[in-house]
C-alpha cells in the first residue's frame, strides 16, 4: 500500500491525552488524492504512481495539462506529485483510485516536506544567528557582518560566506515526526509538534516506520 500522501497545513492547537498531559499538535488535512498515473519499470524503467490533489476548475488548466488529467479519467487537480515504491508495494493502485488519510494510523513515524515560510532579504544576525558587534554606543557596528575580505591573497570573498541575503521559502523535510491521532472522518492528520510552511501551505507526509500493532 501507498505510504506517502499530500495534504494542507491547518495550523497548531492543543489537546489532551488520556493522562490529561497536554500535547502541542498540528493539524493537516490529508488528500483525498487521485491516482492520475502509474509508471511501471517494463515501461519507464522505475515504480511511481503520479497523485493529484486539490481540484479545480477546467478553465484553470492549460491544454497539455488537461488532456493528461482527460485521458486518466481523473477530476484535474491543482498540484501533481510524483510517489516512488516498489512495483509490490504499488500494484493494488489503479489510475482513478482516491487515496485518503486512512493510510496513516496513531503511533506511525512520518516525515514531512514542504516549503518553508518565506523571510524576505534579512540581515546576518537574523540569517544566520550571528552574535553582532559590542554593544557599547562607541562600537558603530552592532548588527554588521565585519570583514568579508582579506589582505592581498587571495583578494577576494570566498564563496559561501554567510552574508545578508533571502531568508527561507525554500524545501525543508522534517523527519521523524510521530502520528498523534487520524480523524479518518474529517480527512485530518494531527502530528506532535510543528510542521515547517504556512497554514494553508502544502505538505508531502511519508510514512518511515508503521506503529507497531497491538496484541
């Protein structure tokens, strides 16, 4: 069976367990998902089934786009994703197939991708966590980088100086996060602790290890 899902960030909140401790969580709606496409590797060399998430209206879509979700047989989604496994793993999946939260269930250990916020153009101290300058009024250098260069060889800043620059938006993959609760009802995914990327931001959750079964 398929171990990896798309889903959307909700946000955080707070609940309780059985032992009234409170849990810090975050909540994700998980697909439902369409299988749009699966590769096979007599055909394309490798295993992968290709899921869609999120519809949306035809008059959103481009041509090529809307032909591929057309001769699928699929409602056209928004964003596509590739998910590789072995060809076991993925043969009970047909193209048309949804695929929804109740892959996952409490106690599994998932990773998470997304994209992270995005900071804008930030300075040293806030980039990089630097420590800044005295802090004294005669210092004149508080929040600066300080020297970047050097003397007379090699006269130059050497590549991958940590420097101001743009500050996030860029893929973060958290692993190792476990599975609070599955709200199979709803379609959401409650995860101890926090998930990188905006609320409303998109999510892939890949399941690393199953909990293990009771009795």
């Amino acid at each position: 069976m398929i171990s990896t899902l798309l889903g959307k960030k909700v946000g955080m909140t707070r609940t309780f367990d059985k032992d009234a401790v409170e849990r810090q969580v975050t909540v994700v709606k998980m697909g439902p998902c369409w299988v749009v496409q699966k590769k096979t590797p007599d055909r394309d060399g490798y295993a992968a089934v290709q899921l869609g998430f999120e519809t949306v209206p035809e008059r959103k879509l481009n041509r090529p786009r809307l032909g591929h979700f057309k001769r699928s047989g699929v409602t056209p989604c928004r964003i596509l994703r590739e998910v590789r496994g072995d060809e076991a793993c993925l043969q009970d999946l047909n193209v048309g197939d949804e695929v929804n939260v109740g892959v996952f269930r409490e106690g599994d250990v998932v990773s998470i991708s997304a994209i992270s916020k995005g900071r804008g153009f930030q300075g040293m101290m806030k980039r990089w966590n630097a420590r800044g300058g005295p802090d004294g009024h005669g210092s004149m250098a508080h929040r600066k980088p300080g020297s970047i260069g050097m003397a007379s060889y090699p006269a130059r800043t050497l590549k991958g100086k940590k420097l101001p620059g743009k500050m996030g938006a860029r893929q973060v993959t958290v692993k190792n996060v476990k599975v609070y609760k599955v709200d199979e009802s709803n379609g959401l995914l409650l995860l101890l602790g926090s998930v990188p990327g905006p609320s409303g931001g998109m999510v892939m959750i890949k399941r690393l290890k199953e909990a293990p079964k009771e009795g």
